[in-house]
C-alpha cells in the first residue's frame, strides 16, 4: 500500500499531467476533422510544415496569429476539395516565397543552404586524414605505450 | 608554417563577413514573389457600400498604390496622415484594401481620420489578402497599368520612402503609358 506521501505525490503528479494535456488542446481554433484520417493526417503533417510569416519561429499549425488560422482554413478547404499537397504547396510558394516552407526546395537559390552540411563534413574529414596522416610515422610518446 | 595560422583566420574572418551581414538584413522584410507578375484578380464588396464590388477591374488602366489597411494595425494609423497628404496631390489613385476589420470601426476610422482611397474593398475574411502574400498591414503594392505588380512596401509608408521607391518607379513606368502627371 503506498502511504499517503506518495498517495499526495501521485496526485499532484496527475493532476499535472491534466493540466499539460488541457494546455496542448486550447491555443489553436478547431478545424473540423476530416474523415477519412489519412486526410486528416496530411493536413496535419502539412500545417506543421509552413511557416507562419507574423511570427516567423512558429508553424501554421502552433501560431495563433489570425493570419495563421486564414491559412489553415484556406488549406483545409483546398484539401477538402481534393488539392494534392503538391499543389498546396504551390499555391503557398506562389504567394508568399519558399520561406513560408520549413523544409525548402532546392534550386540555385537553396543549394548551398542544403549543400552545406555535406560541403562542411567534408571539409572536417579532409582535415581529419591530413592530421591523421602527418602522424602515421612518428614513434608513440612515453604515455601512449600502454604497460 | 605561415599558413596553419592563416587558415582559422581566414574561415573566422568568412563567418564574420556572414554574420555582419546578418545582423544588416530584416527578418521581418520577405521579398514577395509576385514582383514582375501580374497581380492577383479579385473581387470584394466595397467598405462604403456592401452592394457595389470593387476589384481588379476598377484598378486597370492607370498606375495605382494597393494599400492594406486595417483599423486594428498600429502602423496603418501611423502612415495615414501621409496617406491623406498623398490623396491631395493628387498623383497616383490609392485603393485600399480593409483587411480582417469590422466595417463599422473602419467606416469610423476613415470619417474621423480622412479618407485618402478612391475606394477600399473589404475583405472580411481575408481570403483576397492570402492571394495577394499580405503578412502584415500596412503593405503598399505599386501597380502598373496592365495590372503588374512593380513594387511592394511591407511597413508605414512615409515620405522618404515615396521619394526613393515609389517615384522613380512610377516615373520610369509612365515614361511610356499615359499616366497621371507626377510632380514633385
């Protein structure tokens, strides 16, 4: 039997977790589900990849901005009307720039923002077998000889 | 071995030239990808009067300013004064886009305050204004007479920023339409 400390701590502990789950439904409007739930899951995953321009670090689907719950709405009744996201997404970039888009396309404009990554790791491997090889000749200091 | 120093230098002084331009750019500016193309077609109610429709139609044939205005935006209450000031020279017409507002507050608004516009479409819902990429109020667009979009200013607009954009826009525009006379 937990005692009533624990009993208290429980709780609370619930009662926390309440509270987070409430907070989680309240900040953004509904939109009516729609029901077929691959639909509704795409709609999901796509608002929470545009951005939203008033405030510029949240999603669509997070901002509470009037602008934001304008582009849900828009987008939901595209996707109800049978627009593939594709064309969603055009219809965004049209609009409003591929910085509306969390994951932009690439292009000429976009390649070093996506190819630098890969350009810098290389970079850090070049630099790695250069280190590495003017060290292969020379002999092991008295620490690194292991007894 | 000059050149082992020189090489972390070289990569600190790139990031810093990044960084310092950085720090110059406007998070907030995002450059509309409408410039050059056509401007969206529309079709609202008018603020003054719900029954007649204001829209592309009526903005054709000459060069004029697309303001997005709204009574609940700081900056549009900012840059009226001028917007008015603008109205009586009498150089380009100014039409007005009412975004997201109540038309009662806007009608108010423009009878208290002045009315600079030829006419204002209302767009409750904001739905013309998603077409158009607006963001934020104010936003100025410049139109061409074929209805291209020449320019677009995303903030108040004030008389420094009409002499350096606007003008030689609209001057070099109508060099080979008719348009109305700019002085200035």
């Amino acid at each position: 039997m937990p005692n009533s400390q624990q009993l208290i701590a429980i709780r609370n502990g619930l009662g926390l977790s309440i509270l987070m789950l409430a907070s989680a439904a309240w900040g953004i409007d509904p939109m009516p589900q729609f029901d077929d739930p691959s639909l509704e899951s795409s709609y999901q995953e796509l608002i929470n990849e545009v951005r939203c321009l008033v405030c510029q670090n949240q999603t669509i689907a997070d901002s509470n901005a009037p602008l934001a719950s304008d582009l849900r709405r828009e987008i939901h009744q595209m996707m109800g009307n049978g627009a593939s996201r594709p064309e969603v997404v055009e219809f965004l970039v049209a609009r409003y720039g591929d910085f509306v888009l969390y994951r932009p396309p690439f292009h000429s404009k976009t390649w070093l923002l996506w190819g630098a990554p890969i350009i810098l790791l290389a970079l850090g491997f070049l630099v790695f077998a250069r280190i590495l090889k003017s060290r292969m000749g020379q002999p092991l200091s008295e620490d690194e000889i292991t007894p | 071995m000059m050149w082992r120093y020189l090489i972390p230098i070289s990569i600190f002084l790139v990031l810093s030239a990044f960084f310092v331009k950085g720090l110059s750019l406007n998070p907030r500016y995002v450059p509309s990808p409408l410039l050059g193309k056509p401007a969206p077609e529309f079709e609202l109610p008018r603020l003054k009067d719900p029954n007649a429709s204001l829209g592309s139609v009526d903005l054709e044939g000459q060069v004029t300013l697309l303001n997005v205005w709204a009574t609940w935006c700081v900056g549009c209450r900012q840059e009226h004064g001028f917007l008015v000031e603008l109205s009586q020279e009498n150089n380009v017409p100014i039409y007005g886009l009412n975004w997201k507002d109540d038309r009662n507050t806007a009608l108010d608004w423009l009878s208290t305050l002045g009315d600079p516009y030829v006419g204002s479409a209302f767009d409750e819902l904001g739905e013309v204004a998603i077409d158009w990429g607006v963001y934020g109020a104010p936003e100025t667009f410049l139109l061409a007479s074929d209805g291209t979009v020449l320019y677009k200013h995303i903030a108040p607009l004030t008389r420094d920023i009409w002499t350096s954009e606007f003008l030689p826009r609209i001057i070099s525009e109508c060099g080979s339409i008719p348009c109305p006379t700019v002085n200035n």
